[in-house]
C-alpha cells in the first residue's frame, strides 16, 4: 500500500501530528463502472471497525480523466482539519484513471488490481484488461433471464396464478406477511430464480394440509416463518388493532404452520433475526443452487 | 499468498508437471456468513480471465469445524487429473474456520482478512472481530426501511396509485416496458430507495406533456428510454403481433418520449445496453444519492 501524506490547510502533517491518528473520517468507494463490488466489500470491510467514519460517498463512472481529476479534488476537500484522511475503496480497472485518484493522498485500498496481478501470476495468464463488466449486461441470455424471473415473482406473487408452477425453482411458502414477496424478488433480481409464493390460511392451518394448488410441488416448497411477537408488530402496520395483528392470533398461527411444515417433511426458516440477503443464501443451500 | 501444491491421484504435482499450467478449473465463493461479498468481488475478478473456470459453486454458512472440514473435502474432491487447482475465493472472519478452508491446497484469496490486517495498520485500530455481518440486519431501521421500500415500489409501481408521491424519492417514468419496475425493485431492495414508476401513454406523447398526477414532482422525475428495436422484441414477447408491439410504433413512442423528456429538461437514460445495476448506479449519481 502507498502511504502518502497530505496538507491540511493548517500545515504539514506528520506522523506525530495528533490529527494523523484521528479516527473520524470520510469514505468513498469509486470505480470506473457502477461501484457496486467496491461498496459492497468496502461495507463488509468497515463492520469491522467502529466508529470510524463520518459518511460514505458511492460514486460510480469516473470513467474519464476530467471526473478523476473532480474526485480527486472531492476527496482532498474532504480532509479538513477535522477529520483524518479519507479511506478510499477503488475497484477502477483503467490504470491511468486509478493513479488520478491514488494520488489524492487518501489512503487508496485497490480492491481490484491488488488481486488481478496476483490472479495473473496464480493462473499465468494476463487479465484481459477489459473495463470492469461484472455488473453490466456480460452475458445477454443470463441478464435477460434474471429480468423475466422478477417478472415471473411478480406474476405469481402470493398465489396469484396457478398455472405457472412448473417452471417455477422454488415456491416460497408461510403465513400472511413473512417477507415472502421481497425475498421472492431478490432471489430473482440477483441470481435469475424463478420463485413463486403461496400464502398459506386458516383453513389450510385447520386442516394441518397443504393448500391443494402446491401440493403437487412438493419437492420446490421452502416456508418461512417469523417470531410472533415480530409477525404482530410487521401485522399492526398493515391493519392496526385488528384480530389479524394480534399477538394470540400470531402465536396460534406460527404454531399450527411450523407444525404443517414438520409434518410435511418442508424445510423452512425462521427469520426473525436475519435479512433478506441470509433467507435468500440458506435457500439456495438448502435447495442446492450453488 | 501461500503457495501450496497437493497432489492428485496421479502422483506428485511439481511446476514442471503439465497439470500445474492446466487451466480448466472450479471456483468456489466462501463464508461463515452469506458469501455475497466473495461471490460479488470474485465474479469481478474471474471477469479479467477468460476461459478459466469449469463451474461455479457458492457455498455460504461454512461456520462449524465439520462444515469447513466437510468444504475442505469437496474442494479437494475437485481437482482431480483433468483441472488445475481450485480457485476459492474467500470471505471467512473466523481464523480457525479460514485455516482449515485454506489448508485444502486450493488457490486461496483470502478477501476479508488481507486487508483488515492492513486496515488495522492504517486506522490505527483493532478490528472488532466479529463475525462478518455485512449482510445481515446490522442497523434494524435501515433493513425494515429497505422492506418497506419494496412494498412502497409495489404499491406504486405502473402508476397504480396516486396518493404517495410525496414519499417518493425517485419517480421512473417512461413508455411502457422499459425496465421501470426491476429497477423501482432493485434501488428498493439494495439501498432503500422509495420509488414509484409511472407510465408515459400514448395521449401524452400525442399533446407532448407530463401526465398530469407527476406534474407536480418534477424534480423526483427520472426518464428511461430504449431502442425501438430491443422495444419491439420486448413487447412481442408480451404481445406477439400486436400494433402495440410494431416497430414502427415502438420507434414512434421512444422518438416522442426522448422529445418530451427534452422539453421538459427530465433526465434520462437509453437502457438499451445496460443492466439493471447500472440504471440504478446512474440514477443514485443524477439524483445526488451518492
């Protein structure tokens, strides 16, 4: 890693100078491309340690020599006086446009290039040096696949359409509000799955049997459930003080569902404390989409 | 990196050994947690060498000593006589978890840890150690503000209801089937953002002004556009045949829309070659949401 100092409007900075171990600081995650890969491990890397940031800045397509001189001049702004020197998360693939901002005297953490030339070493082959396209339209047929599974999700959201479960991979099933809509819809946003959703009822609950228009999908069935007290709270949004929301009705219905899907041999998840991006990796595992 | 050679059933695998340089090799993403962040950077990486990899496997949850020995196995198990070592591209935040992962004798980049140790050096600071929890529900109000970002998108998508606007933080507009709604589901599902997307019809275009119900938020409005042509395949497969579908219509409405959006000094984007990702990142950089 280069080490690079700068000059905060109040003079030279030193190692000794007590700003230089100040913990307060800005950061930026930029690339040439959408920024996405750099935010995302950027993010991951800074849970780590706490209290360190004042804000982050995403800015995606500096993609030309006049934006790198602008973000370079944006970065060096925001070292002030007051703040240590801003962390700077870079997946930039043009060398020339990286070294523009390196020279910010940020402290320039190369997320791409640091494993590239090592990659280029592991496999003996050069990098293509191709612009960073991992998030843009690479492959047409898997893009265009990943746009008709959200339209799929959103056409058999909540047991809307019966007639397309053949060609569904997963039916997300579980009682009235237990995130199966968005998990539906990220699973097919980021990884092209065709996943519809079925509520499961009262009267399926009565009967402790699946609703008749899944059973034949068996095998593609994963349910969610939730804690009551969350499922009550997540339910008084919707219909504040109704019998539907209460907290008896909650528990009965949590019970009688985790019942059904022991019964019936489905794995299923309880999400209360974990995201959609945790539900969406344990049904992939699960189902054996790796 | 360490730099381990195993060896394969076919004896002792040296650098001279024509294995060493085989390049045909499996991939594997790996974590305690999600695996979303090694999967997101080391697609991007992978992106830079063609023809490298046989297939892909995620494999998240590695967080017990049988799981990680059980992965180490299946790693192994992949090089056999006709692949070059595995590629593993790890973010594993447990250090006895990671050792056994990394002792499979794979190709092992090691995300996470490589830069929270120069982290430390750099923020002066010990990292908090924790298990990884980029993408779990670190901050409550920011996860349930991205789920009711989903609802809020679906509520609102394709014009469907009036009353919410001024919740709005964003607006899509544009003739029909031009990726508004993924893209009002995906700024909702991956940063939050409250979107509604309204239709952009054929009265519209012919007295070449905004529908009235978005007159008044002009400055939420953010136009998406697209080449006649993929307009026209799209809309075939919704409506095969159709006039709706034509060419010629297609090529009408975008000419007339990209005239609007002009007169009304609305920005807007040609989808016709970008994904997903890369409308939302230009969105977030017009709309100052960096």
């Amino acid at each position: 890693m280069t080490f690079r100092l700068i000059r905060p409007q109040s003079g030279i900075l030193t190692k000794k100078h007590p700003l230089y171990i100040m913990k307060i600081r800005t950061i930026f995650f930029v690339s040439d491309r959408t920024a996405i890969t750099a935010e995302t491990l950027g993010n991951s890397l800074m849970t780590q340690f706490n209290g360190v940031e004042r804000d982050r800045h995403v800015i995606p397509f500096v993609d030309t020599e006049a934006r790198a001189l602008a973000l370079k001049k944006r970065i060096n702004d925001s070292y002030t006086v007051n703040e240590g020197r801003p962390l700077v998360f870079s997946t930039f693939t043009d060398d020339s446009l990286r070294e523009i901002v390196a020279e910010s005297g940020c402290i320039f953490y190369d997320l791409f290039n640091d494993y590239i030339s090592r990659m280029e070493r592991d496999l003996r082959q050069e990098s293509s040096h191709e612009m960073g396209k991992s998030h843009g339209v690479v492959d047409k047929n898997s893009y265009e696949s990943r746009m008709r599974a959200v339209n799929y999700a959103l056409v058999n959201d909540d047991g809307a359409c019966l007639e397309h479960y053949q060609q569904a991979d997963v039916i997300l099933v579980g009682v009235s509000r237990t995130g199966k809509t968005p998990t539906s819809l990220f699973l097919a946003l980021q990884y092209g799955v065709f996943v519809a959703n079925f509520p499961i009822t009262d009267s399926d609950l009565d009967n402790c049997s699946l609703p008749r228009a899944i059973k034949p999908y068996k095998k593609k069935l994963f349910g969610l459930t939730i804690g009551a007290e969350q499922l009550s709270r997540i339910r008084e949004e919707r219909r504040p003080g109704s019998p539907y929301a209460s907290l008896r009705t909650c528990q009965r219905e949590v019970s009688q569902v985790e019942e059904l899907f022991q019964l019936e041999n489905i794995p299923f998840l309880n999400v209360t404390a974990i995201s959609i991006e945790e539900i969406a990796a344990q049904i992939r595992l699960t189902l054996g989409f790796d």
